[in-house]
C-alpha cells in the first residue's frame, strides 16, 4: 500500500472568512477524524492533495505533518465536491492505526471487456464497489474483475472476487457481481417497408 506525506497546517481559526481566504491562496480545507477524540481542522495545499491523490489512489495512507513536527496517519474518508466545476471544496481524513483492522468500500474494476465486445457479448455489473475488512495499509485501491474469458450466460459471485493479502468481506458469497449476456440485436423496419407488403405491385405514373 502506498503512503504519502504531506504538510498540512492546523486552522485555529475556523470562520467562513477564514477558510476563503484559504481557499484563494490554493488551500483545500478539511478535517481528521480521530476514534474517540475531536476532530482537527486542516488546510493542506490542493495541487499537493491533487497529485498525491493521483499517484498514490484512493485509499492510500496519508501521513499528515503539522507545523509543529505532529504527524497522523491518516485515510481519505470522503471529498466534497462541487457540483457543477468539479473541484474539491472539502476532504475528511480518518486517523487510522496500522495494527488495526478497518472497514472500506473498495472499487471494482472490471478488465478485458473489450474481448467480450469482439464477441459480441455485454457486461452487465450488479455492483461497483465491495465494502472489505482489513489493516489499513492492505485495503487495495481497487479489486480487478477479469471477465476476458467468460461467455454467454457466465455470471460472477463475491465468491469468485480475488481480494489480496489479509483483506476479507462479509458480503454474501453468493451475491452476483457481474453477468454476461449477448448484444441483441433489433431491426427496425421503415415506413416505407411497412406499407409494401411482400408481393404488392407499385403502380407508377405514366411519364407525359
């Protein structure tokens, strides 16, 4: 599992005037949460967020560092986002403990869809993501799901999911993933085709 450091600065001042001003100078605000304990208002930089996000996923481990040399463990709970600029305006960040388990959605990432397309066959997901148990630094940034080889009628179970090392799920085994089915293929008849019957004679308009 990856781990990224950055330097993040605790806001002591928590205004709304405050976090614009942030804001504008390239800051994205947050919080981490801590078990048990109030949660830290932080500021981390956004390009530093953005490319450590990046190059590390998801569900990396970030190693939060403060001004004052503190650091904590930590993983991206959630990100707010806005709507319509598609920019991050918030991130919550969970403290974690390296020895002990947590629970995680984990991304389901299916690979080889275009040999199903070359058969003229379609995937049909039944889930996205899986919630996962494990330590924090084994929680995958997401679990892949080769369907390469399957055929008409194939359908794929939890139970059939590879999820790494130390890592494991409380979802039924027996729930579907994943089913594979066959393009359908619809013809359309046109108006035209409709209205002529098989045998009809077209009558034509004599030329003057």
């Amino acid at each position: 599992m990856a781990t990224a450091e950055l330097k993040i600065q605790i806001r002591k001042d928590v205004s709304k005037a405050q976090n614009k001003k942030l804001k504008k100078d390239g800051y994205l605000i947050g919080v981490i949460n801590q078990k048990g304990m109030d949660s830290v208002p932080i500021a981390v930089k956004m390009d530093e967020f953005r490319r450590a996000l990046k190059q590390n996923g998801r569900n990396a481990i970030f190693k939060l560092q403060d001004n004052d040399k503190n650091s904590y463990d930590v993983m991206v709970k959630t990100i707010d986002i806005t709507p319509l600029k598609y920019e991050y305006n918030h991130v919550d960040f969970q403290k974690v403990a390296l020895d002990e388990e947590i629970k995680m959605d984990v991304a389901l990432r299916f690979v080889g869809v275009e040999f199903l397309q070359a058969k003229r066959l379609i995937l049909n997901t039944q889930m996205d993501t899986i919630l996962v148990s494990g330590l924090p630094q084994n929680i995958p940034d997401s679990i892949e799901v080769d369907v390469q080889a399957k055929e008409d009628g194939d359908s794929i179970f939890v139970s059939d999911l590879v999820l790494g090392e130390g890592i494991s799920t409380d979802v039924d085994p027996t729930q579907p993933v994943a089913t594979i089915s066959e393009v359908k293929v619809v013809v359309e008849e046109t108006e035209e085709e409709d209205s002529l019957e098989v045998g009809s004679v077209v009558e034509e308009s004599p030329e003057e």
